[in-house]
C-alpha cells in the first residue's frame, strides 16, 4: 500500500519514548504516533498501552515536506460515544449543553447580584467614615 494521507496500514513498533511510539510501516518506511493520539482517553505512560514489537493499526494523519510520517492508533477506532448516540440521545444531550449553558448563566448573574449588594453596602460604609467637609469658602480674616 502507498503511504499516502488518510491510509490506514498495519505496523509492527519499534521504539516507545515518552512522547509516542515509533511504528515501522514497511518498505523502510517509520512514522510516530504522537502519545496523543494513541487512546481517546489519556494517556500518561505510553508502555501502559504498547510495547515494542507489537503490531498495531494506525492511520496516517500527516507526512511532512521533510518525509516525517505522523501517524495515530486512536483515529482506527470509532469513538464509541458518536456511534452509540441515536437521534433521541443526541436531542438530550444538547438540551443538557443548553441546560447547563444556562445554569452557568443564572449563576454569574446571581454572582454579580450579590456582588453589587456587598459593594453598595461597603460603600455606604465608607462614605459614614469619611468626614464631612464644614468649612465655609468666604470667611473672615
């Protein structure tokens, strides 16, 4: 198969660092799989989800002009989360997003209400200590 953007090819790994693994292609050809695009859920030790000589599926996100092959593990598999979802859990799921969107607005404004409250009573507060100005402009010498 030709290396090309979008395919998806199986590799066997050959390094694992701290920052991905390196999988070879065939053919002479090695490409990364950045640490974040190997699971869709984090990741911190990329040894907890590979190890070298293990044949993995990825697919190619990107070869740059330099001929460095980007490759990810994670966009082989379907998000369970989108396929599972029919139409009716789609429906409830943005109304949550909107319900939620909401709640954060009521409270920033009852945060702002209440903060104006706090901000006029301490500035009636400070007004009652500050002396009061009784001098007269045209008095007599």
């Amino acid at each position: 198969m030709q290396l090309e953007v979008g395919a998806v090819m199986e590799g066997n790994v050959t390094g694992i660092t701290n920052f991905g693994a390196f999988v070879e292609l065939g053919e002479g050809k090695t490409g990364l799989v950045h640490i974040s695009e190997i699971s869709n859920t984090f990741v911190k030790e990329v040894r907890d989800y590979l190890k070298e000589g293990e044949k993995v599926k990825v697919k190619v996100i990107n070869i740059s002009p330099a001929g460095k092959v980007e490759l990810s593990i994670k966009r082989t598999k379907v998000n369970p989360v989108n396929k599972t979802l029919g139409t009716k859990r789609q429906e409830v799921a943005s109304k949550n997003a909107i319900s939620t969107a909401n709640r954060f607005e009521d409270m920033i404004s009852k945060f702002k209400k209440l903060s104006d409250e706090k901000l006029s009573g301490f500035n009636k507060k400070v007004e009652s200590r500050r002396p009061r100005c009784t001098h007269k402009s045209s008095q007599g010498h």
